[in-house]
C-alpha cells in the first residue's frame, strides 16, 4: 500500500476542513453582526416615522436567466379581434387600439381585466401575465410577465393597458415565451436586508411608507440577440405629506442600489 500517498490525501482533506471550519466561523460572526445592526435599524426607522410591515429575513436564492429573441407575438397577431393592431418587429411588440372601450373603476378594474386577458381573440397569452400593482398608475394597468422561475418586471415581457376617462382604450404588449438558467442559483438578499441598507444608504425618507417590497427579474444587458436577466428587488416608498411615490431597485445578489441612467432606461452593469 502507498503509505505515501495515503498520507498526502488525508492532508489536503484536513487542511481542505480547517479553511471550510475558520470561513464557516467569520460568516457565522458577520451574521449576528448583521443582524444586531438591522435590528437597530428598523427601530431608528420607525422613531422616524417610516411604515412598514413584518420584514422577511430569509434570503433564498435565484438565478442568472436568459431569453432568445421571441416571435411568438408576430405568429399569432392573426387571432386578435376587435381592435386595431400594429406589430413593431424590431422591438418585437404589439401596439392596440380597442375598437370598443372598456368601462372599469378604482375598484373593479384588476377583475374586470383579468377577465378580459383570458381570451385569446382579446390578448394573445393572457395566462402568461399576471397583474402588478405596484407599477400601475390610475391612467396604465401594467401586467407582468410570470412563470416557474418567477415574475418579470421588465419592458420585454410586459402587458400595459391604458386608461382615458375611466375607460381602457389600448394596450401594448412584449412577450417572452420561455426563460432559460444561464448559471447554478445563488444566493439573493432578503427583504430586510435591502429595506435597511436602503434606509442606510439615505434612500427612505422620513415621515414615509414602504408600500411594495417585491422581487422579480429584470433586463441586465442583450448580448449577441440574447437577453440576461437578473433579480431585483423592486421597493415602492410613498411620501405621507405629498403622496407622491418612487420605486427603488436593488441588486438581490450584491444588494447595490440601482440607479436609472438619465434616459430612464433600467438598464444597468451589475456589482
């Protein structure tokens, strides 16, 4: 028997064990350091008047994902009745216009849509949208694309309709029929890990309320045809005195705020 070579293996693997044991142990010290200090946070928060529900601390994981240019809009656009359509093939969207409009109200709105979606002679993929409050105004009802892998807040995968004097008169459309996982899931930020690095970070004001904190995925970058997407948290802070609201991205992966360039565009480089 090789003695020699015995003896090297069970060195690597207690070696290989000692680092594994000392990185398990500086995580494990972070943790509770972590903790202590969004513990705090949340207290400061609320002294200073800012709402907000039960946070999640569970992280969980999600995924790099990747779609390929999708013409699925373009093979069916045939089946639509009743309105007037154009299909934009560089942008690979529907744009329509309801030959008759759609009476809805504050209250009945989401149902009366949800409804209407399911046709397919109405919206073509209906079943694949699910409606998003959160980036909806009282003028636009903004349906989100969703799947296994979850929700997608972004323009390539997007349902909005519009609203004129209490009535829905078009709607616009992107479509993106399957996501692919580009790599092995990672591990994200929780809830409450994004709300008080926000709140650190001078990104919620006083006197306000955080009405959403929702995780979907959204455009990283298209390369050669391929779009990537990644997971971000998408948190609504509404200002008590003015009412006005804002949405604030965060990385899930790194937790790094996100900031719009100045064309409005999402889209950013990942840190």
């Amino acid at each position: 028997m090789d003695f020699r070579r015995i003896e090297v293996i069970f060195l690597i693997v207690f070696f290989s064990l000692d680092i594994f044991l000392f990185l398990s142990f500086r995580n494990s010290q972070q943790l509770v350091s972590s903790t202590s200090t969004n513990i705090s946070t949340v207290t400061e928060m609320r002294k200073r008047n800012i709402s907000f529900g039960t946070l999640d601390t569970k992280g969980g994981n999600a995924y790099y994902l990747g779609s390929q240019p999708d013409d699925s809009l373009a093979q069916n656009v045939n089946k639509l009745r009743n309105q007037e359509v154009q299909y934009d093939e560089e942008n690979h969207k529907i744009t329509s216009s309801l030959n008759s409009s759609i009476s809805v109200t504050t209250s009945d709105r989401q149902k009366v849509m949800d409804k209407f979606i399911k046709k397919e002679s109405n919206v073509l993929f209906g079943k694949d949208y699910k409606y998003a409050p959160q980036l909806s105004t009282s003028s636009q009802m903004v349906y989100v694309g969703t799947g296994p892998l979850g929700e997608v807040y972004d323009k390539t995968n997007q349902l909005t309709f519009t609203i004129e004097s209490g009535r829905v008169v078009s709607y616009t459309q992107t479509h993106v029929r399957s996501m692919i996982i580009l790599h092995e899931r990672q591990a994200i930020k929780s809830e409450k890990d994004v709300i008080t690095n926000l709140y650190a970070n001078s990104e919620i004001p006083n006197n306000s309320k955080i009405s959403y904190a929702n995780l979907a995925y959204t455009k990283l970058l298209v390369a050669k045809d391929s779009t990537i997407y990644i997971p971000v948290w998408f948190v609504t802070i509404k200002n008590k005195d003015s009412k006005v609201s804002s949405i604030k991205k965060v990385n899930a992966f790194t937790g790094n705020i996100i900031k719009n360039s100045t064309n409005g565009d999402s889209n950013y480089n990942a840190q």
